[in-house]
C-alpha cells in the first residue's frame, strides 16, 4: 500500500484513507467483518503489526531525503525543479520537502 506514497506530500484525508484501507485489510485477513465486534488492536496483534500507521511511510520518506541530500542528480534535480508560470490564487500545496522537514 505505500507503493509511491513516500514521495508526495500526505493530507489529512489521504492518511484516514489509507488507514481506513489498511484496516479493511487486516479484516480481511483475519476474517473478520465489521459487524464481529472484533477490536482492531487485537486483530493488528494476531497479524504481527504495529498500531502506528504512518511511522512506515514517514521513515521511507527520510530515506528519499536523504538520498536528495546526497550529491545523486536526478533526484536533487527532480526535488528542486520549478515549474514556470503563475500560481493560482489561494494558498499554496504543501510540498513534499515541506512535509518532510516537518516530520523531520
């Protein structure tokens, strides 16, 4: 499920997405429905998982900045290129490096 999501900046509602997902997956696994009852902590404890969710994907994006951090080209180049013309009106996106730092 973390397929490319290393790489771009995360919303609120992308994150409850993925958690929503991942424990529709743990479900699945297990066997269970919704309608069982079953606490998710005791389903992620018979699987062998974890209970943070994003700890994953924050930690492989540490490793894309630090692979930006290093002298690499194309991925210094991909991370610094500006895209020419105007900007919409509003505020901005959060960029992927914004995020990083802050979870940094």
């Amino acid at each position: 499920m973390l397929h490319g999501r290393e790489t771009w900046p995360v919303r609120k509602e992308n994150e409850v997405a993925h958690q929503r997902a991942e424990m529709r997956m743990v479900r699945w696994t297990c066997g269970m429905k919704l309608q069982d009852r079953v606490p998710s902590t005791g389903l992620r404890e018979r699987l062998g998982l974890d209970d943070n969710f994003g700890t994953t994907a924050k930690q492989v994006a540490m490793v894309w900045a630090c692979a930006a951090k290093t002298d690499n080209d194309w991925v210094k180049k991909s991370i610094e290129y500006e895209v020419e013309g105007t900007r919409p009106r509003g505020r901005a996106k959060k960029t992927w490096r914004e995020i990083v730092i802050r979870d940094d």
